[in-house]
C-alpha cells in the first residue's frame, strides 16, 4: 500500500505541474478563480476536481495557491490577491462574527464520531478515565479558541465539570508526544497525521474524542468561503464552484487510494503517515444544524461576542 502510494505521488506530482502550467490567457466564457489553503486531507476533493478535470468542464480556470497558515489564507483572501480559500469553521465564525464578510460557499471537512481524526492523548500509562479527570490539569491545544479547545470545555461542563479550571496552553501537535513524555502538560488535542503517528509508537493513548462536546449531530469543521462582494459579483461562477465541490467530495469520500496520492503531492506529506493516518470525510452540502453548534459554543466562551444564525454565513443558494 505504501509503495503504490509513493508510485502514485510521484505520478500525481508530474500531473499537478501540468495542470498548474495552464496557459497565461483563458477563453473569454472561462472564469480564472485564485484559491488558497494551508495542505490537509480535506483538499482532496479539490486536486481530484483539478486533475479530473471537472473544474474545466464547468466552465472554471482555478488556480491553486499552496499557504503556509490559515491566516495567510484569511489575509489573501480579504485583500483581494486570492478569491476563494478553505478554512477552520471556527476561523471563518470568528471574523464573521467581528464583522469581516465573509461567506461560506460550499462545506468542507466534516466529524465523523466513529472515526475521529482527532481527540485528546494522554500517555499509555494515564490514570485518566474521561474528560472530567482534565480538571485542574495541564492540557494542550493547537490554539486557544479553536475547534477542539471548545469542545473539550463543552465536553467537560456538559458532565458536570468545571472546564475553567483547566489550564490550557498552546502547543503544536507536531511536538504534544515528546511534551507528554517530559511531563510538561496532562493531555494534549492532537490530529492526524501526527494522532496516527503518535499512537502506533505504543506510549500513548486516546482518552476521548473532545469534538462530541458539540452534542449527538456531526459538526463541520471547515469551509470553503470568500467574501461577500466577491460572491455577489460571481454568483454563477461560484454556484458552479460549489457543484463541482460536491461531485469532487463524494468521489473523494469513496476514493481514498486514488485521492490520497495527489493530496501527498501537494502537502509534501510522508507517504507512510499519510497511508496509516485515519482519512478525512467531506460534507457534500451545508447543514446550518452542523454549525450553529459551534457559534454557540463559541459565543458560550466568549470566543465571540454573541452568537448568530448559522445561516448568516451561507452564501445565497448554498
């Protein structure tokens, strides 16, 4: 499996440079769209779309932007030098919700609560039974204020803890393993591929999977999105983008061994980490009950100001 994943990546890296050297002019019926993200394995759908050539076929000249954060991605976007990006659901709630305008245009990486792609690692050897045992713990997270960070708090007062005794810090998941060994935090948020990677050296296990503090539903965990004038401005264009994303995504949710190739290509991703790492699902259309609990938790908080209606955020037609 490995092996034929190298062999793919290699042939998916000759196809992605030829379907970047597109030519310095397109017809006048073709829309160019600049997009931009940070490499993860939602992108999928989007490289399949390209190399497929759907995006042609509707009618769409998009050029890919590889970035090295999401707010490179979010600046890109607000300025104007890219048009569409894909980003964190709480990212794109969070600069709504102070009055940034952006839209939401068609749905991304999605929870799946019996296959997680990310939860909360303790040592092997943890005396730790459940979330409630985090309190008055040392827990790490990507950021304070992002996805698992919130539902993690969520998790533990919705079993009758007090999540504000957790003390929170900023770590990045790439080095939460060694952190854990050295003893400097309790727990930490990981996410593949590091979760995978991690978890197969034996020394540590999953103790939960803080994203079900959000409640029993699915939640979406990012979108793809752009401003609000420019949807206005392209509304054809981008109800084709969005059509093309959920063809792309429901052949990605099913075709992992021939997307992940490409997915490899573009990230510079390790084949074997990508090989063993649990594979993230694609939502194939908006579903405001999968976001509003996340506004709401958000504004819980005070992440945000208040909450809104998820549906504030959808782009007409989505």
């Amino acid at each position: 499996m490995i092996q034929a994943l190298r062999t793919s990546a290699t042939l998916a890296v000759l196809l992605l440079a030829a379907i970047g050297n597109s030519p310095a002019q397109t017809p006048a019926d073709v829309t160019t769209i600049r997009f931009i993200s940070s490499p993860s394995d939602d992108l999928r759908p989007v490289l399949y779309a390209q190399s497929a050539g759907l995006f042609k076929k509707a009618g769409l000249d998009v050029e890919i932007t590889r970035a090295t954060s999401g707010a490179v991605v979010a600046q890109s976007v607000i300025a104007g030098a890219m048009d569409v990006g894909k980003s964190s659901l709480v990212s794109l709630i969070a600069a709504y919700a102070r009055g940034v305008p952006f839209v939401m245009i068609a749905p991304s990486a999605i929870h799946q609560k019996d296959d997680a792609n990310d939860g909360v690692m303790v040592l092997a050897n943890s005396p730790f039974k459940s979330a409630l045992d985090l309190q008055g713990k040392v827990v790490a997270c990507t950021a304070i204020g992002d996805i698992g960070y919130l539902g993690l708090r969520a998790m533990i007062d919705e079993l009758g803890g007090d999540s504000s005794t957790v003390r929170f810090i900023e770590l990045p998941t790439t080095t939460l393993g060694s952190t854990l060994e050295q003893g400097r935090v309790d727990a930490g948020v990981t996410n593949e591929p590091y979760m995978s990677k991690d978890l197969g050296t034996g020394k540590f296990r999953m103790l939960t999977d803080m994203l079900n503090g959000y409640g029993p539903k699915p939640i979406l965990e990012s979108a793809f999105f752009a401003t609000r004038d420019y949807v206005a401005k392209n509304r054809d264009a981008m109800t084709r983008f969005a059509k093309v994303m959920t063809q792309a995504s429901a052949y990605a949710n099913t075709h992992i061994p021939e997307t992940l190739p490409l997915m490899v290509a573009f990230s510079g991703m390790d084949a074997h980490a990508a090989a063993i790492m649990h594979k993230t699902s694609t939502a194939l259309s908006f579903d405001p009950s999968q976001i509003q609990p996340v506004i709401d938790v958000a504004a819980k908080y005070k992440i945000i100001p208040k909450t809104f209606s998820a549906r504030d955020m959808l782009s007409t037609g989505s």
